[in-house]
C-alpha cells in the first residue's frame, strides 16, 4: 500500500491487563490503575463515555501491595462498575496512562507511546534545518521545532527557503509520513519537549546532524554550487517498516539535469534499549516440541551453531523453561569448542557465518546500512561491516556462557575473554509475551564490546574533536 492509499484515522486498541504489567510487577500503570479505582476517577470506554468502577472494601488498607490490590478488584476478565453490575476489561480504552494513543478525559498528554517511530520525521526535519542554514552553521533544537511547526496536520510536505542573504535561493521540501497517531505526536511540538526523553533525544539529533559527514558535506555543497537547488528530503515511515532501514532519502537535480538520490542508510534506535533483531521461539507454557526446537535451533543457525545434536534431550524436559536451558547450554558448549583454538580453519568459517548473523539482524547484511542510536545524553552511529576487518586483525577474541535469568529462561552471553569488564560481545535471551500463551521472542541484544568495536561516531567523539 502506497502512502497516498492510506487513510489517517487515529484508532486505540481497549485496554487488556497485560497492558499493567508489561514491565514487570512494578509497572507504574498497575498503581495507576488502582488509583483511579480508588479514587473514583472514570476510566475511558472502547463505545464512548466514561465508567467508574467498584472500590473493594479492602482498598481502605493503604499498605497493601499494589498487585493484591488489583487482584481484589479484577477477576479474570471482570470488572465491576460502581453500580455493582459486571463488564469486560476489554470494554476499557487503553488511555495514555496505560501506553496508548489516546488521552483520557481531563488528562494532559506527557509522554510519547513510539518514540522510534516519531524519531523518523523529527531526523527529517533536523536534516532540512541543517541543510537550509546559512552560512553552514550548526542548528539547535529551536531549529528543529520551527521546522516541524511548518508541517501540515496529517502526513505531507511543506517547503522552505534556505536561510540566507545571497541572491541564489535554494528551497527545500520536506515530506514527512508516518502512520496517523505517531505523525499526530511528531507535530505536538509542546509534547516533544514536554516527554522527558525526546525532549533529551532532540538536543542528540542536533548534535548528529551538527556532525553527520552526509549532512554536512551536501549542506556545503547546496550552498556553495552558485546555482539554485530544489531539494527533496523524505522521511518514510509507512512504505516499508518491516525491513532495518529508517527511509529517509535526499533528492536533488544535478549540474547535467540529472535526478540524484542519496539514502541515508541508517537504522534508527531511540532509548537504551541494546535489541537489535530477534527470533520468534513459540509458546512459553506449551510442553517442548519439535516445531519450537525447530524455531530454536533456525535462530542459532543463524549465527553458526548448529544445536541439533540437543534435540533428544531438550523433548525430554517437561517444562519450556527446562527445556530452553538445554538448548542455549548446548549454544553455549558449541562456541567455547569451536573457539578452543584447535581447529583455525573451522575456527574463521564460524566467525565468518557468526559476524554474518549479527549483520543480518542488524542491517539485513546491507553493509551501507549503520545503527544510529539516541539515548537521553549522547548518540552513537555503529557499523557492523567494521566487524569482518576486526577479526581478521585478531581483535575479537570470544567465548560464551550460558547463564539463569530471574525469570528461570536462559541467557547466551558472548563476551571478549580478553577484557575483564564491560566485556559482552552479544547476548540472546528469551523473553515471554505478555499474552495467554507466554509467546517467546529470543531477544538478539548488543553488548559494550560491540559498540566499541563498530562505533563510527559518537557524541563523545564529537566533543573530544571540537576540543
């Protein structure tokens, strides 16, 4: 489906109980539900209107825990209103507070619910600032939001002159199109920099596009080719959000009346979060199965380990968790054999289908493609295709380890055995769903050494330069 098919109809799902602990038991939303309950505050409805529910007698004890607070006022799936007839969670909208879209009666909107996908038009817009500042000068965050107050209410594209007092004018054209509800919080300047992280995040993108050498190097170019440039500048986040590339794409006409593109080939993280792929694992609470061995045994394969040999044993557990332990044991024995130094020929030919999977999941082994991260206070831009020349240096020296998280699933940690800290490679975990079946996505995350190893740019770098 092409953008221009695509209706902006805002929707919110209704609200379900995973949704209060999906950080775990101390999920801020759980005693936010609670409250209102005990307050008497009414909770939005999927068929318009308000309700307010029943306050158990027990809430009048203000120590208990907030989880057995909401036990005794939810059944499974039912709730009761205040006027003592029963109705189904689901007819409750999941507001805000809960980590939707839509804000509550009364509620002032404070936080962005996808601020990877708002990410994409404000990289967008802090693109189009920098290259229409004149002379080229640094931009700022002020820079950013006049951009983004010029944009139109629904996904579209605005022009702009660049700024500057020479007689040749280029201009401009920013389009931006992402799905209805994120474009509607990209165009909330207020609740940009309201939201604690993006406020942060936007003084990170300065700092990017302030030193990005594509940025730079076609700002110069523009400005100084004493001919006027139309210049389009597309911030995709609709036509294609299933591959690892943020779609944003420059376009210009050159001196022979040539259309040039120029991709930004960058995949886009906001926050902390260190997942870069992931792999499907099946259903957490089902007894072990071939298909989920299966699934396992596809995602390690991935990276070179080929754990069929625990297929025997792993369906003999009778429990998942049990069973998966198995599994990435056994990962973690096939790396540490090969890696011995024994063998250095089957040695490379692991290391070389092993650094194959970490490209995969991070960049679909498109070696133009970077990460480029914003975190609250710094940004770093990492390239995995530095990994191939790494090991063929003799910089990477792994091993692996097979560890019990809290939660009783395994953990694979690939880490630098030549490092004593702050020494993880990689690391693949599982992790349940919030949902009836538990479903298992195996989390592929990276780790300190990997973003030693392949970091390009990095806010650190680019204040030790301007040092």
């Amino acid at each position: 489906m092409r953008y221009n098919e695509i209706k902006p109809v805002l929707t919110e799902g209704a609200l379900s109980p995973g949704n209060l602990s999906k950080y775990g038991p101390d999920d801020p939303r759980l005693n936010t539900f609670v409250n209102k309950i005990t307050n008497g505050t009414p909770f939005e409805l999927e068929t318009g209107g308000t309700v307010t529910l029943a306050k158990p007698k027990e809430f009048n004890g203000h120590n208990q825990n907030v989880i057995d607070r909401l036990k005794q006022a939810v059944t499974p799936g039912k709730l009761m209103k205040a006027d003592g007839t029963i109705m189904s969670f689901g007819s409750l909208t999941k507001t805000t507070e809960f980590g939707g879209q839509t804000a509550a009666a009364g509620e002032i909107k404070t936080d962005i619910s996808n601020r990877g996908n708002v990410m994409e038009g404000v990289l967008g817009a802090a693109t189009a600032a920098r290259l229409m500042k004149r002379p080229g000068e640094d931009i700022s965050v002020s820079d950013i939001i006049a951009v983004i107050k010029a944009m139109p209410p629904q996904s579209g594209k605005v022009t702009f002159p660049a700024i500057s007092e020479n007689n040749v004018t280029d201009k401009f054209e920013l389009t931006v199109m992402l799905d209805a509800a994120h474009y509607e919080d990209f165009i909330n300047v207020d609740l940009l920099q309201i939201d604690k992280k993006m406020s942060k995040y936007l003084v990170q993108v300065a700092n990017y596009c302030n030193s990005a050498a594509v940025v730079d190097r076609y700002a110069s170019f523009f400005e100084n080719n004493a001919r006027p440039d139309v210049v389009k500048i597309v911030a995709d986040g609709i036509t294609d959000n299933t591959g690892a590339k943020t779609d944003i794409v420059m376009q210009y006409v050159d001196d022979n009346g040539d259309r040039k593109l120029v991709q930004f080939d960058i995949s886009l993280k906001a926050g902390t979060t260190p997942q870069f792929g992931q792999a499907g694992g099946g259903s957490g609470i089902a007894p072990p199965s071939e298909d989920n061995f299966t699934k396992l045994n596809i995602m390690f394969d991935a990276f070179g380990i080929d754990i069929a040999d625990a297929r025997k044993e792993y369906l003999t557990k009778e429990t998942f968790n049990e069973a998966y332990i198995v599994g990435y044991k056994k990962a973690a024995d096939i790396i540490n054999n090969v890696l011995s130094g024994a063998d250095k020929d089957k040695e490379t030919k692991f290391m070389q289908k092993f650094i194959n999977g970490i490209k995969f999941h991070g960049t679909r082994n498109v070696d133009s493609v970077k990460i480029l991260q914003f975190e609250e206070n710094k940004f770093y831009l990492l390239d995995f295709s530095k990994l191939d020349r790494l090991f063929e240096k003799g910089q990477i020296d792994l091993a692996a380890k097979s560890d019990i998280q809290g939660n009783g699933l395994p953990v694979l940690v690939i880490y630098n055995k030549a490092l004593p800290k702050k020494n993880v490679f990689i690391s693949i975990r599982p992790k349940p769903d919030n949902n009836k079946t538990k479903t298992i996505r195996n989390l592929i995350q990276k780790g300190p050494e990997l973003k030693r190893l392949t970091v390009v740019r990095s806010t650190t770098k680019l204040y030790k330069k301007q040092k």
